[in-house]
C-alpha cells in the first residue's frame, strides 16, 4: 500500500536556484495568519462546534469539486449522496478510493491529500485496497476533539473568516459566537442578495416578501423594497459584514430612472415582466448595490460569468450546487462602465471584481484595475483556483495592475478542512511566480519577500476592509 | 551543407532533473503501437499499395500546412502545384528547399525533419544548394519496397488507422483491405456528413440524391432522409466504423420539431430555404446525428469552429484545402446544452468535442468535461497541433478534467508518412509535462508512467471504441 | 539608501545552460541599430532640440503607464499634473517615488530603471527619502548637453524614428530636419488619419475642412474628401512616411457602394447621420485607405480594439491619453474578410495587424498572417508590450506564423528617453524564447542568431518598409 508523500517543495520551481529562493518567499509567507474573506463554510458550523458525522459526508459529498469528475467517469450522483436515496457513507467513501486516479493531476488531489496528511495525520493513499482501512482510521480522528470546528479554526491560525449569507436571514450564529466568550475567533457574515436582485428568479416575490419581513419594512413598492435592502445591509454591517457579494450570469451593471425600475419592480411582483425587463431590473440593482456600497462602505464582490445548473434533470434530482454550474465568455469593458462612470472614483466605493473567463484577464481587468482606484482584481476562482491558472492569472495581471491592485488569496472554500491546504498552494504559487522575477533578476529579494507577505496576508485583509 | 540533427531530448524541458524524469516517461511511451483515431489517409493508398509519385507531391502539394505558409510568404500557390498547371515536381521540391528559413520554429518542420530522417534516413537541412541532391535521394527511396504504404503501416507499428469518408460512397477500399489476407492491419472508416447536413451547402440537393442511392432510400421526404442517414451510419459501422465526425461553424445543435424539420427539408430540396432556416436545419441536424449515436454506439467527434474559404479567389483557383480556412471565436456552454440536456448522460452516447479557440478550454470545455460522462475533449488540433499549445492545453484543461476526460493524442494526418512523427511529437509533450509535475512533487513518478502510456494508447483506443 | 542593480542577465531564463544560450542570442542583436516603426515622439523635439525641463515632465506626466496606475492607487491625476492646476515638478516627483512599490513587478518600473541607469546614470532606488536627491540629480543631467534630443538620438542608435501625424499638418518639422545639414538622422512621419474617417467623432466636419485646406481641394463632395485625401498620402510619403496608422474600435473593414458612402458622407457633413450609419462609413473607410495602400504603398497599420476615454469625468478633466482607454474583445476573420478577399493578394498592398485580444493570436491573427502574404502580425502592443506578453505572443504565434511573418520589436514609445529601454527588453525577451528552442533541441543555434537580429532589425527594416 503506498502511501501519500507531501514533499516541502512541492510546488516550487524544479529549477535548482529558482527553488531555492521560493523556498525562502514561501517560509515567509507559510505560517502567516489564515485570512478567510470569502467562502462557505457556515457559521453555525463553528457555533454548535459538533464533530464531523464521518468521511464521506466531509470529503466527498460536501465538495462538488468532487463529485463532479466522479460523476464525469460515470458514477451516479445517487451514489454519492446527492439524490434523495443516501448510500452508507462507507459506500461513499469506497466509490473516491476506486477513482483515485481519476484525479491525478488536478488541485482536487492535492488539497486532499493535504488535508489527510496535514488535518488527519492519515497518510496511506486512497485505492480500493485502502479505503476501508482510510475510512476507519478517519473515522476514529473525527471522535477526537481537536478535530472538531472550533479546534481546527484555532489550529489553523484563522485571524478572520468570512461567510456567504441570506440577507433575509437572522444571523443568530454569527450573534451567537461573537457574544461566546469560550470562542476567541472572528467570524463575519458577507450579504448575497443574488435572489432578491433578480425578478426573472422563480421565488422573486417570496424573497421579497421575505426581506419585508427581516427589515420590518413592506416591500410593496420600490421605494420599500431599496429601503429593505439598506436595512439588512446595515444589519449585516452591525453584525461585522464588510462585504456583499454577487453572482451573476453577466457583468452588466446599467442603472434604469427610478420610475423605470418601479415600473418593472411592480410588473415583477405582479409576474408580468418579460425577460427583457428582469433582465433590465437586475443590471439596474446592481448598480444600486454600488450605489449603497459607497454609503455603507460594504466592498462589493462580483462573481459573474456563470450558467448555473446547465443540466436540468440533474438540477431536479439533485438540487443546486450539482457541480453543472458552467462558465460563459463575460465582457467587463463595456459591462462595467455604467457603474464605474459613476462610482469608479467615489472614494468609498470598493468593488473586487473575479472571473472565469481569463482571456478577460490582460485585455480588460487588469487595464480597468490599473486605472480606476476603487476597483481590484478577484484571486483566480472556482475552476481557476489552482497552480496553473494561479501563474496565469499572476502573469497576465501583474503588467498592467501590478500586485497591489488583486485582493490576494481568498479560499471560497465549502469545507472547513480545507482552508489550509488552499491557503497553502496559493502561498507556494505566489512564492513560485516571485522566485521566477527574482532568479530574472526582474525584482530584488528584499522587495519579493514583502510582496509574498502581502498578497498572503496583507492584501486580503486590507482589500475585504478586514484589517 | 549542413545536416539535420534530430536530437534525442528534443522538445523535452531543459532543467536537467527535469529532463532525466523526462526522458524514462518518454521511454515509456514512446514504442507503443500507433492508434489513429483521426485523419485524412486514404483507405485506397494502402489496398492499392503503390509507391509514392515523388517528393513534392508527399512533403508539398499534400500538405496545407505546407503551402500556406509558403504562400503567405509570396510563393503562387499554381507554384506549389494547387492550380490547373501542373509545374515540374523538382520545381516545386525546390521553392521548398528555397523557403525552409519560414519554417523555422514551426511544427511543420519538426515532421519534416522527422520524416526525413526517421522514414527517409536522408539528413540534409534543405536549402537551395543541397535541393538537387535530396530530391535525387528522396526520388530513389520511393521506389524501395520498404518506403510503399503498407510497409510504412507495419513499420510504424500503426494498430488501428481511421480514414475519413462521405457518407454516400461505397468503402470498397475497406472492404477489400478487411478481405485481403495479405494485410494484416486495421483502417476503419468514419462516417463525415457535413454535406449532407447543411442545405445552405451547395450541391445539398445532389448530395441527399447520391444519399438515397447509396441507401436505397428515397430521400424526397424528411423521414427518408432521415432513415438513409441512418442506413448509411449502419453500414459504416458493419464496415468498422466506430465514429461519425462534424466539421461546423459553430457547435451549436439545437433540436426542432420534427414538422418544422420536414417543412424546412422540403423547402430546401425546393431551393426555397432562407439562410436562418438552412442554420436551424444544420442545428438540429448535430442533435439527430447525436440521437443516432444512443443507437450505434458511433462516437460524435465535432470539429467546429472555422470559416472554410476565407479567400474566395483562391478557392476557385486551387479548391477546398487550400490553406485558408480560418479559426473564429467558438461557443460551447450554451451552444452544446441542448444536446446535452438531451443526450449528456445517456449510457451510451458519447461526443468528443475539439477546439481551435484556447479561450474555451478552462472556461467551457474542461468544466463540461469534468461533469457529462458523455463529454471527452478531444486533443489539440489543427493550428494547434504543436508543442506550444499541447502544453497550454495540457495546463488549461487537467484542473477541471484531469487527464482522463481527454481524448489521448490524434494526428489528424493527411499523408501516411508524416503519422509517427505526429505521434512522436505529442508523446514527447506529454511526457515533459508530466515530468514537471512529478519535479514539482505534485504527482509520484510511477503514476505518471501510467499516465504517459495511457495518453499516447489506452485513450484514444477507448475514447474511440476502437479497442 | 538602496540602488538600482541592472543584472546583466536579466529577463534572460533561470536555468543556468539555457541562460548562457540566451546571452549568446542577446549578445547578436544587443548593438543592432534601433528602427522605431511606430511610436509617439514628436518630429519637433528634434527638430527644436531644446533641454527637458525637469524629471517629473518626462518621467511621470508624458508617460500614461505611469500616471494611470498611480490614480489606482488614489494619487487625483491632478497632483499628477494633468489637469489645469499644475503641481511643482518637484511635488510629482515625490510622489513617484513615495509610490515605488506599487510597479513592483511591472515593465513600466523595468523600463524607468534602465533609462535611470543607463541613460541618467543615476542609481539611487527611486524612495520617500531619496526622492529629492534624485529629483536634484536628475535636474543637474537635463541641463547637459549629451542629454538633449538629438545626443539621444545618436547615443542611442536610431537609425529610423517614425513618428505619428495629424494628415492635415505641415510636417514642417520633418521637413525642417530632412534639410538640416547639422542632424544625420532619419525622421519619417506616418500617416494617421483616425478622426477624418470617422463621422462618428466629435469634429469630423472641421477636420475635413482642414483637410481641404492642407490639400488645396475641396472636401464639400465625397469625390474631394477622397481625393484630399490621396492627396495628404502622397504628401506624406514624399516627406519620407512609408506607414500609414489607424486606431479603430473594431477591424471591420467593409466597402460600401460609391453612391452609398457618398450619401452618407453627405449626411454627416449636414450632422444628419445617424451612428449605423457613420459606422458603416467608417468600415468603408479602412477599406478605402487599404485601396490606397495598393497604390502609394504606404503600409498600412491597423490598431483596433480599443474603447477610449472610458471614464468621461477624468477625460473631462485631463483629456485624451489619461489612461483610461480600455481594450475590447476583437474579431479579426470575419471583420477584415471584405478587406482581404479585395487585397489580401495584391502585390503592393501590405497590412500589419495588432491586438490587445491574445485571445486571436493563436485564433485568428497567426492563421491570418500564416497565409494571406500582404498580412503581417504587429509586436506586442500596448499593455502586451511586456517580458510575459512578448513570450505568449512568440508561443501562440510561432507555430501557424513562423518568425518571419510578424513584424520585429515596435516601440510605441511617447518619450525619447524610454526607446532603448524597450527595444533592450524585446531584444532579451526573444533572446529567451529562442534560446528555449535551442535548449529544447528545436532549433539550432546558429539559426536562432539569424532569427535574433532578424527579430531586433532586420523585420521592422523591411515589414514597414524602411529598408
């Protein structure tokens, strides 16, 4: 039975020379605090601080990273817990052993081995011959204590981690833990109103309906509705929110005259708006999510380019989050202009914009964010949150936005086990990209060493307004 | 005069360690038995087996990417033999030899190099002063038995050659080869319906009509047409066949009512469809061939994505394949979801999907990949057959896909000899960028050597059926 | 205080044998005479030859890569000294220098090093607390008589300096250089007609009064504008222009009929065209200028894909070139198909295309210039001109294109002073790509040395016909 090595250098240029100066950027960058500014994992998680159920639940049916390309080689989602009929966890646990190499080569893996080896102190390979000797190995570490949520968070030196929440909600959670004086850490809700911006959503007026009920204020009209909004937003920011965030199929963010947006909101509510009009209503609230962004100070996150759910029968059987969420070519130059052309200087206003398209990348974000001060670069997401595409990103960008321009790394992670490893390969990537400049002779030592502290750290904190 | 010399690290990393990891997974791979999954040879050279006319017309006028590059720097293509006036084959050798400084760098003369050497054990460089003589020397092997086309098949150790074929034609070259119990080998037909598909086509009328012999079908009505479609993929697959192959525009495929499919038939075979309505019978044309692929079990491969004959004078002066067709921006996420919401899990529907537009393969192609078990994305083809893009590839698209969902190497040849060299080339690339994960500890050695056999043999032999 | 250190290796590879390699390559092209085909330096500073006033003038306010990214980092334009109220030259200065950080990593700080260096001799590390020091030194050098224009000039080698030309304008300068018997250089202007082919612009119906009036014929016709315009080329290329430039949202270049562009040249004159209308006329345009070229020869450069001034405030207050022009995503086969079906062929006609899409590069420029013989592919360009951007562009370029249908190195440069700077790191850039081939056993190098002063002299000598 083989077992998983985690070399020290993984990551790190095989160039001799080149290595070692990563390995001196990355020493500096390794053990910095862990700033989580935007994720899943959720907050009552850390709150109720229960162990983990067991495996399968924690490192398959959780991660739709995962059960994706299980289900791309052919396994039934069904099969791996996401259907309405729920195999054995063990069942579970065997189907990712059997597919081990199914994975080679992608970040999946090695965010999961990391986390086995590193969480777990669980280092035989997963393979069929292994797996029911792994899954009661970690079995018996979830008992333990210093496996449960809010020991990892200390362990994992987490200074901040922000969640992703309903704006409708109540935020008892995160109330809850900030008034526990047993629990020392800081969590802090982010507002993603996605389904409340968007009349075309099947549920628009139950949202609304909704938001009327958490801010106590009717969402009969327009007005009540935009007053709604900036009720909860100022309730998250009581509640230590810095952020909103927004996904969206596109970037396009078009203010409409007020009358125009009442006109549609009240055609919305009464579901007689044509697409074109919940189309127009969207771009237009997006705007005035900016437009309250400067009075709030709430930095604006958006993550468009996105057709969720593109498999219907597989949306119906197994809910969102399927893993079929599927990128689409997005236009920022045009898109944003709108927005920018109003807010782009307003010195509050903070927007981090992220994308799945990186041809976007040198051709539009990088010339917007090296132009207009409110506006920085998203880390590479999703799809893109891995190696390659970290040195792709770090060498389209740098050109024209430098450094100081991207947020840093944020981890978006679903699962609490996996912040570290995520944080760790970026911080081994950014050292990689900075040795290169270095062996180049493009960039002094001294002057990358401070670099790898900031974007690790620095950046994040200062850009989410986390600091 | 100086010589080729065909390095053997060629075109693996240069940092020595690298290279040494390198070079064992190469050695790998490199000897495995050639499977050819798609090209452009035909089955006539080999049931006919008769030598080479001379060394122009193999290493020149046979190959676009020869000629095009010749002509963009001035060379007639009537120079290069493409027009109604033949001039003199050493001629032609000679404008080569003359222009071989174009080629540096390109991956046209890395084959020629190879094919020189390797299949032709001639190792001049050509240029004009050694043209003469290699011409001499090159005329004199073609007419050794060893260099005729079923000598070459054995020698390069080819398993299984797919050919390239009209849906109407009679595969009398196949069969004779199956018959034949002096060859030994494997050429099997594919079945490419692009003619047969598209009424905005000229010549659509005349090409059901040669359908309906073909068939024995009467193609007047929609569902004749339909069912010699059918007939004629059936006896492709009796006679071996085990892909069809769609060369488009664009992928999308978008299914129609079966009324306003025969309304638009019927309007098209009457010289009365408008250019919207030939595109939408094009659309649902690709969901029917996917339709028909649940039922044969014929692997979809579609090519999309080019403008054939962007220079219209050109095209009447020297016909299809005169190296101007031209690659144009490709949507795959909304293009491909009809078909998919259709066919993308069905057990045994499957598609191979190929693209000339980089963009697509982290944002749309590796992340459709990497959830429909229908979905393998096919190896980098055409202008992207080269060592630079297989890396890029490689690195856009193993994140979301692994290596797995590819389709191992295809050469997409069109002269026999230049087959192992293709092969060659793309072994070699894989290997150096196996070899770079393994030096960077991101992969254990041992299974990278699984995954270099897998993606110069085992893939493409069961992506495509053919094992 | 720390100091600047120019490695002599820099932006040459890490590994150690394909560095020595590299330094081979650079060593052959580092001393070739400069070409500046295309560039921004007015004719008049050399033809007046008068002192620089003082550092921030030429270092920071003349220089947009540098301005823009300081406003990102929230420094107002203004304290930049682009707006109406100036600040000190000191005073910008400092401000420069208190942002040092914030170009770590981009080519605008490689370029500003090198000309501290090596053109100023001055190695202080640009800092808060070396800012005045500098600022004195820098003060002390301008006031030399080596460092003004025309030493430049020769120091640095040019050979050739094209500049960028208003078709309306005198070349009084260049006309005063080319008589002068005390200056041996080589001015030319190039040909730039943006604002009179666009009826689209703010000011067309005065720019082609002023046409008229600098051609001597009358522009009230369709018939006169075009002949005004013949005349303004002929004019040019008797004053030594070989080039002419257009810089256009988009590459479409689309005829119209004669009567149909003359109506709307008509309209537009009276202001009664509508914007379809004015965009038709300018597609036709670009194709008129192309019918030109295959007369005058002039060389026609084509810089599309660009939505300027996109923040209207800024543009309001500090004008054109504030930073925030914005590349778009470009189509190239379809949009220049009417141009090349007409011309692609001619013998005369010569086109060089460049993008700020690397999307197209591999897509369609490469395959482009691959074949049609009059197209060329432009260097790197604008926010491409950097050391990542110029090896994409050889990667994507190289294998459907070879070497020799691009155009050499293009400075675009808008300071004197930042010329050699950028031709050093292209020269090192390509060094490195070839030096890579060479390493990886592709090319030998005794012909990457040919193609290495190809690539620095000799292509940009004959592509835009300056030989």
């Amino acid at each position: 039975m083989s077992r998983i090595e985690l070399h020290p250098d993984r990551l790190l240029p095989a160039e001799p020379e080149t290595r070692r100066i990563a390995g001196r950027l990355y020493h500096a960058a390794r053990h910095l605090p862990i700033v989580s500014a935007h994720g899943h994992v959720e907050a009552s998680l850390l709150a109720e601080d229960k162990p983990y159920s067991d495996p399968a639940s924690l490192f398959v049916v959780a991660d739709h990273v995962v059960t994706r390309l299980l289900h791309a080689h052919g396994v039934d989602l069904e099969r791996l817990g996401l259907g309405p009929k729920k195999p054995p966890p063990r069942e579970i646990w065997r189907t990712l052993c059997d597919h081990w190499w199914a994975f080679r080569g992608t970040p999946a893996r090695e965010w999961l081995e990391a986390e086995l080896v590193e969480v777990f102190g669980v280092s035989l390979r997963p393979a069929p011959e292994t797996a029911d000797r792994l899954y009661d190995e970690l079995s018996d570490k979830l008992l333990q204590p210093e496996l449960r949520p809010r020991a990892l968070y200390r362990r994992f030196g987490v200074e901040v981690l922000a969640t992703t929440d309903d704006p409708a909600g109540d935020l008892a959670a995160h109330i809850a833990l900030a008034a526990d004086p047993t629990f020392s850490g800081r969590v802090v809700p982010t507002f993603r109103p996605d389904r409340y911006l968007d009349p075309g959503e099947v549920g628009f007026a139950a949202g609304v309906a909704a938001l009327a009920g958490a801010a106590g204020i009717d969402t009969g009209s327009y007005e009540g509705y935009i007053a709604a909004l900036e009720q909860r937003r100022g309730f998250f920011a009581a509640c230590g929110a810095t952020s909103s965030d927004h996904g969206t199929p596109e970037a396009a963010a078009i203010p409409l005259p007020a009358a125009e947006a009442s006109r549609i909101y009240r055609a919305a509510l009464a579901g007689g708006a044509v697409p074109k009009e919940t189309a127009a209503f969207r771009r237009h609230m997006l705007c005035e999510m900016a437009r309250m962004s400067c009075d709030d100070g709430l930095v604006m996150q958006l993550h468009p380019g996105v057709l969720r759910n593109h498999h219907t029968a597989t949306w119906r059987a197994a809910g969102s989050d399927g893993g079929h969420d599927i990128p689409l070519a997005t236009e920022y130059t045009r898109s944003l202009r709108p927005l920018l052309e109003r807010y782009g200087t307003h010195p509050r206003f903070r927007i981090v914009v992220f994308t799945l398209d990186e041809s976007t990348l040198s051709r539009e974000l990088a010339p917007l964010a090296g132009f207009y001060p409110s506006l920085y670069l998203g880390a590479p997401w999703w799809f893109l949150d891995t190696p390659g595409a970290m040195r792709r990103y770090r060498t389209a960008v740098t050109d024209s936005a430098g450094f100081y321009k991207t947020s840093g790394f944020v981890d978006d992670a679903r699962v609490l086990c996996s912040i570290p490893a995520r944080h760790d390969v970026a911080r081994r990537c950014d050292a990689a990209y900075l040795a290169r400049l270095v062996a180049e002779h493009r960039l002094p030592e001294e002057e990358a060493l401070e670099v790898a502290t900031e974007l690790a750290y620095g950046l994040p904190r200062r850009v989410f307004r986390l600091a």
